[in-house]
C-alpha cells in the first residue's frame, strides 16, 4: 500500500502515535475500507474509503494505524448512541457504584466525562447522588440527546485548549467545581488524533487526589480471541496496560488500578492519579500487568494469519448457507460490523437486510456494502438466519429473542448457531 495517501478528511500518520519512533512494523492490512460510523441513505454519494492498517512500534509497545480519517468526519455528527444496549448500561451503573465507593466521591466532586455521548455512563453517577456532572462530547446530535437525558453536556472536542477554557471563570461558570474528582473516558480514549493534547488536558483538569478512569478494548483479547473487528478508523490506538503505562508515565501519572472485563468482548477497566499521590496500587492491578504477558509483533503477525483464515470460513459459511436457498440477515450495525463486512466482503448480495433498534440508523444503508438498515421487528426475524454484528452482546440478544424461530449466527470469535459450536 501507498505511504503517503492523503486528503483533505484524511491522511497516513508518521510515527508512533505515543514516543515518535519512526521504525513502525506493518502488521495486518485489512484494505480499503469506509470510516465504520459513516451510514448513509441511498440517495448520498458512496462513502470515501481510507486505508486500514495496523502497525506496531516495538519502543513503546502501541498497536496503532498509520492512517487518521480527520475527527471532524468521524466525530462532529454520527449514529452511534450508548443506551441502546441494557448490558453496557448495567456495565456503566456497575462501574459507577464501584468508583464512588472506591474514592468515596461526594455529591459536589466535579465528575466529566469525555466523548460521553448521551450521557448513559453519568446517569448513573447520578443515580449515585452524583451532582456536577459534565459531558464534553463532540457530535451536535448526540449532545442535544445527553441533554434531553438531563446531563449538563458541553458540545467540543476534549482537549488541552478545552481545558484552559473550562479553568476560565470568565469563560465557564459552573459553581466552586473547577478541578476534576473523576475523570472518565469510556470506548473513546484509543480515539484520539490529539492523544498528547488530551493527556496534557487531563493532567491539568484532574484534581491532586482525582483519578482517570479509562476503559479500552484490550489488545491482549483482540489478539487472542482473533476479534479484527474491532480494528477500525475510530479506534487509532490499540492499548496493552504496558503501553498505555507507558504513555500516561509521560505525564507523570501512575497505575493505581486495573482489571478485565467482558463487555464488548474483552475490555480493560484501568485507573490512573498522579504520581504525587499517596494512593498504593491494587492487587488486582499487580496481577494483570503479570497476567498479560508480551504482545508483541510475534504474536501480532499470528493474529494476522488467524484474521486470514478467520475471514475464509466466515465467507465460506454464508455462501454455502446462500446455496442453499436460505434468506440471510443482519442483526445490529454496530462500527465493528464495518469492518467485519467490508473484509469478508458481505454485501447487500449476500444479507438481505440488517435489523436494528436505534433509529438515527433506520433507513440508511451499511457503508460500502450497501445493506440497508430497517426497524428489528420479531415477525421479521421469523424463518431467517440472522447474522449477529453485534455479537458482543450476543447475550442479551439471544434472551431476548428465545422464543423467535430463526437462526443467529455468532461470527466471533469461533462460529456458532444459537451459541453452540458448530
């Protein structure tokens, strides 16, 4: 692939996105592929298509892209809404219990949220009792949705320069709060094209005993369990504890805690303060930095020749399924299933349709495959193979749909039918 490929919403990064090291080893190609957010309806122009490339910089250890779609494309308007799901909401509430128990955070500590987007994670701080709450979320729809929700939202991108604004008391008035208890950046953290202006920003927004809560697909289980998907323009950084260890000790900031969760198929939960604190270490944050091991660019040029394979035999399933006479279709359009379709080249050839519950999707179309995206009906399910996308919440799905008569699909991380092996 070109090196130098460019546009005017786009272009190839040079250097490691954390230390600058300019000796990247190219890791996986996944092709030409839309930015995973960018449904359509079939009407617009076809969506632009970018490089997908995954590279790793054995100096500090990051799993990265060597190409930025600009965050003002991806960011500024988009379909993607957190409440949708009830297992990421009862994630959020589970989480926010714990962290207000953790840090004995009262009603007047200063909680922000980055790239909170409808404001599901701080509902429920504030179902804790929780009062100064803000979101800063860059996407006009989805911040007029967080303040529908009754979370007081500023609509900006996070940065050092929102910062120094926000410390402002001429520009920003919002009570004696200036510093941050908690700090949260849920799923939007390995989003960032500003990375160091973010982290510059957060150090000086965080309060001298405030903690950063930032939850991120864990790069360990993408590798271990071949979930390529998650690999996509919106995610540029693909975080170890080590390498993010190793970004945050640039800002004088240190682990405190640290654990795996489930959610979205395998996620890190790490908690970072200053390095002046007086805050000891967790052991359960001691374990998973011995537990995770080397991922390193041995184990990432496996992971590419198990994402090779991986792709046949999902191709290879839906075709034969197709021989067969039977109707296939999709269940979620999740930013993943961009990816996931685009590579195993599903199109509108092979799924009939994808069936979805948020409605800022429905009448639009996949982007680049061109499958259009209608209202989850059960009677529509009815007598059909349904390919799950969003197969993370495979769960909650197959509950709520027990008594429908048709078959799921679960891609990832093996292929399976109505979760048993096939």
């Amino acid at each position: 692939m070109e090196n130098n490929l460019s546009s005017e919403k786009g272009s190839t990064h040079v250097g490691c996105r954390i230390c600058g090291n300019l000796d990247l080893n190219s890791v996986l190609d996944l092709g030409l592929q839309p930015w995973c957010n960018d449904f359509r309806y079939p009407s617009d122009p076809p969506a632009e298509k970018y490089p997908l490339q995954l590279v790793y910089c054995s100096k500090c250890g990051l799993a990265q892209l060597n190409y930025t779609v600009k965050k003002e494309v991806m960011f500024s308007d988009h379909t993607y809404v957190s409440g949708t799901t009830e297992t990421l909401a009862q994630h959020f509430y589970n989480l926010a219990a714990e962290n207000k128990q953790q840090f004995n955070l009262q009603p007047d500590d200063l909680i922000v949220d980055i790239g909170g987007n409808d404001g599901t994670q701080l509902l429920q701080y504030a179902k804790m009792g929780c009062q100064n709450l803000i979101n800063v979320e860059s996407a006009q729809n989805i911040a007029k949705i967080s303040l529908e929700n009754g979370i007081d939202t500023i609509c900006r991108f996070f940065n050092e320069d929102f910062v120094h604004d926000w410390l402002d008391p001429e520009l920003f008035w919002y009570g004696n709060s200036r510093k941050a208890k908690l700090i949260n950046a849920s799923g939007v953290f390995f989003h960032l094209e500003e990375l160091h202006s973010v982290c510059r920003g957060i150090k000086q927004l965080l309060d001298d005993e405030g903690v950063f809560v930032v939850q991120f697909m864990y790069l360990k289980d993408i590798v271990d369990n071949c979930h390529f998907d998650a690999i996509y323009h919106e995610h540029l950084c693909y975080y170890t504890l080590n390498s993010l260890m190793n970004l945050m000790a640039m800002y004088d900031m240190v682990l405190l805690d640290a654990y795996e969760h489930q959610i979205h198929g395998g996620s890190m939960m790490a908690k970072f303060v200053h390095s002046s604190s007086a805050k000891v270490r967790t052991l359960r944050a001691q374990r998973a930095i011995e537990q995770e091991g080397t991922v390193g660019i041995i184990e990432l040029e496996q992971f590419a020749e198990n994402v090779k394979s991986k792709k046949d035999s999902i191709r290879k399933y839906l075709l034969d399924l197709k021989k067969q006479g039977k109707k296939i279709c999709g269940l979620g359009s999740p930013a993943k299933g961009t990816t996931l379709l685009t590579y195993c080249g599903i199109d509108n050839s092979i799924l009939d349709e994808i069936y979805e519950i948020n409605p800022l999707k429905f009448g639009r179309i996949t982007p680049g495959t061109n499958i259009p995206i209608v209202e989850e009906r059960k009677d529509k399910l009815e007598g059909r193979y349904i390919f799950v996308l969003a197969w993370n919440f495979a769960d909650e799905i197959l509950e709520k749909h027990k008594y429908t008569k048709c078959k799921f699909i679960i891609p990832l991380p093996e292929i399976r039918i109505d979760g048993k092996n096939l």
